[in-house]
C-alpha cells in the first residue's frame, strides 16, 4: 500500500464498498485497499471528506438499513441484527440506541407497518448468489 493521501474518486471507492456490501465484514483494512491507501491515510481522509470514521460511517449505513427492515420486515431483533451485519445483538442494540434514541423494539412499535414483509421471503431475496 502506498502512503498517498487518496483523492475524492478514491474515497468514494470505500465509501462504495461500505453502501454496497454493508452486511460483509468489511474489515479497515479492506477499505483502505479499495481506496489505494494505507488504513491510517483513509480513517483521516476520510474523515477529512466526509465529517466521519469510515467506521461510524459503515455503523451509520447499517442502522439505518435495520431501520428499513424493523418498520417493514416480519423478522426478530436478532435475525435484522445479523442480516445488517452486526455479530453482537448486544453492540447493535447499543449503537442503535446511541443513534437512534431509542431500542430497536422501541422504534419498531413507534413505526408499525400494516403489511410487513414476511420474514421468510426476505431471507430469501437477500440470500447471496453462488454463481461459480
């Protein structure tokens, strides 16, 4: 990896990454890879560009997709949880709460849906695709 400061097109290759495969365990390491750069040169570009860690970012974009999946999904706390990309019900719930301001059950019963999507068919719209 060289120690460049990577530009905006680079930057915005991590933060690609991060926006299309959120649920992955992306590791820094693999972003500053995507960016062309060292870990330490993308956490503070980064930052630099877009007011936050590449880390908060990526907490950010999987809490809001849990969001999307408590309002209109038939799926547990825990099953969102692991769908978004989280190991942890316990750090999810937490940084939930800590973004949201409040539990995802919480924010699940203040947005109820009348019809939401049957938990059995997301899992399987969302099951990856082994093309080889």
């Amino acid at each position: 990896m060289s120690g460049k400061v990577p530009g905006v097109v680079h930057l915005r290759r991590a933060k690609d990454l991060m926006d299309r495969d959120y649920a992955a365990p992306l590791m820094l390491e693999d972003l500053a890879r995507s960016a062309n750069c060292s870990r330490h040169h993308l956490v503070r570009s980064f930052r630099a560009a877009y007011g936050e860690t590449p880390g908060r970012y990526l907490t950010t974009r999987r809490i809001e997709r849990a969001k999307d999946l408590l309002r209109s999904a038939n799926l547990t706390v825990t099953e969102i949880c692991v769908l978004v990309g989280f190991t942890s019900l316990g750090t999810f719930s937490r940084r939930f709460t800590e973004i949201v301001g409040m539990t995802p059950t919480a924010y699940r019963a203040q947005h109820p849906t009348s019809a939401p999507i049957p938990g059995c068919f997301l899992m399987t719209w969302t099951r990856p695709v082994n093309f080889g």
